[in-house]
C-alpha cells in the first residue's frame, strides 16, 4: 500500500516537473515564436496650414498605399518576409513617398534586412514610425468662385455660370496640365476645358464632369510667386444636374518628375483621368459651394 503511495507521488512529481519545464520554454505546437508585425506610421503636416487629412503615402516594391487620417497620422502593416517575394525577404532600402498634387513629393527611406526592418536606419526608429513630423510644402493654391451660389431652375432650362479660378504659385514655375481643345483655323491657340461639379451630399451619382465651358488661354506655364485667373464661362442645363449641394472646381494636374508612374496608379489606373477616379488623387484646394434648389 506504501509502495503504491510512493508510486503515485513520484509519477505525480514527474509530470510536475515536466509541465514545469514545459512552460518555461518553447512549446513546438503553440504560436509563442511568432514575430511581431513590422508596421511604418508617422504624422505629415503642409506648411502652409491647410488640414493634413488625406494625404496618400505610399511604400514603393511593395506597392502599399493609405490615406492619413484627420490628425495627419498614417500606418501601413509591412507583409511577412515569406509574403514579400524576394526568397526569405527583401534587402535592401525602399523609399515611402508622401504625396499631394499640389505639393512637393517628399519621401523617407526604410532599410530592410531578410524581410524585417533593419535596425540601422536614418529615417525611422526602431518601432518603424517616423523620427521627426513629415512637413510638405505646397506647389500650388487653387481657389475656386461662382459668381451663383446657388440657381433654382424654373421656366429657363439653361442658365450662364461663370466659373473664376484663382491660382498662387511660390518659389517654382509650374506647368499645369488640364483639358484642351486647340481653336480652329485660322484662329491660333486654345481654350482650357472641365470642371468638377463634386456633390456634398454623398451622392455619387450626382457628381458631374462638365467638359463644355470655355476658358481661353495662351500659356501652359504658371509663373513663381505669382498670381493667375482663369475664367470659364458657359451654360448649365437643368438635365445635366440633380437638386443638392456641390463643390466646384478645375479638372487640374500638376506633373512633377519624380512622381513615381506606379505611385499614381496604386491609386487608380484612371487617376489622371476625366472621371470619377480623378476624385481619389489628392489635393488640396479652396473650393466653390454651388446648390442647385429646384428643378421644375
């Protein structure tokens, strides 16, 4: 009876010590080992005030892109080293690109090692967030007027809109691109073209891109430290928008050469087109507020 006694006791030590050891090292069938998720986060402001809220960053090789919240914050999760594609991870330094169109691209440099954030870097700390605020200048103010705030249609089906866009430029001359339709000979030149009459209420559907006015223009180039108009004029028809609320402004792009091609298609392939996806580039503007009240 003794003996069984002692048996159990020892047997029940045994698996004591064998849960004990158990638990202060690796368990082979547990998930104990796994790796903590590389995340880049960071804050970019403009330096001109205007709210830092959607602002694209986007991390080139893994084509990963997000938007900055109202605070101007952003995070972007990093794939496994077994997910990236290179064998066990990539190597080597990558660019994470800050973007607004009519601001200066700024950019910080991530260093990898086998797939992981590497612990030497210039840019980011150890967490993989950035060491110091990202502050973008801006290229271009854009400031959109209607002489109408606001238009009931009722026994005209058309009303004249005039359209005034103001433009401040800074330290550099920019090209700016927009619609164009060249003059018929033997006239010479070109008037500029589109409009974006964006709704405010949610409603993509009534979003509309107006590509009749006429705005006529001789120069492609905008000077620095200046200050330039353009006037479109033209007619709206009340079969061409919905009752509600609109913001208006200039279907407008602003090139800059080291710009990434992939970067504006990670945010849409149409991007840079006349169209609903134009509405995803970001920009950062002082808009028109347009609302149409009735239509009988």
């Amino acid at each position: 009876m003794n003996f069984k006694n002692n048996h159990t006791l020892s047997a029940i030590h045994s698996i004591f010590i064998i849960v004990l050891f158990i638990s202060c090292t690796s368990n082979p069938f547990s998930n104990d080992q796994e790796i903590k998720e590389d995340k880049l986060s960071g804050q970019v402001r403009l330096s001109d005030g205007f709210s830092s809220d959607s602002v694209y960053v986007w991390l080139e090789g893994f084509n990963l892109g997000t938007y900055t919240d109202n605070s101007g914050k952003f995070s972007i999760s990093l794939p496994p080293p077994e997910a990236q594609g290179y064998g066990k991870g990539y190597n080597g330094e990558m660019s994470l690109y800050f973007y607004v169109v009519n601001y200066w691209l700024d950019s910080s440099v991530v260093v990898f090692a086998n797939g992981r954030l590497d612990q030497v870097q210039q840019d980011i700390n150890e967490d993989g967030s950035l060491i110091e605020v990202k502050t973008l200048s801006p290229l271009l103010h854009i400031r959109t007027l209607t002489l109408l705030q606001s238009l009931n249609f009722g026994v005209q089906d058309t009303y004249p809109m005039k359209v005034i866009v103001e433009f401040e430029t800074f330290d550099n001359t920019l090209v700016v691109e927009s619609l164009r339709e060249d003059l018929p000979w033997p006239q010479r030149g070109f008037f500029r073209t589109g409009l974006v009459f964006k709704s405010l209420d949610n409603l993509p559907q009534n979003t509309i891109f107006v590509d009749s006015p006429k705005c006529f223009l001789y120069h492609d180039a905008l000077l620095k430290n200046s200050k330039q108009t353009w006037e479109y004029d033209f007619e709206l028809n009340k079969n061409e928008i919905l009752p509600g609320k609109y913001s208006v402004f200039p279907y407008l792009l602003i090139p800059q050469r080291n710009v990434p091609p992939e970067l504006i298609e990670s945010i849409s392939q149409g991007a840079e087109d006349f169209g609903m996806d134009y509405l995803k580039l970001p920009m950062k503007r002082t808009d028109a507020l347009f609302e149409v009240l009735n239509i009988i």
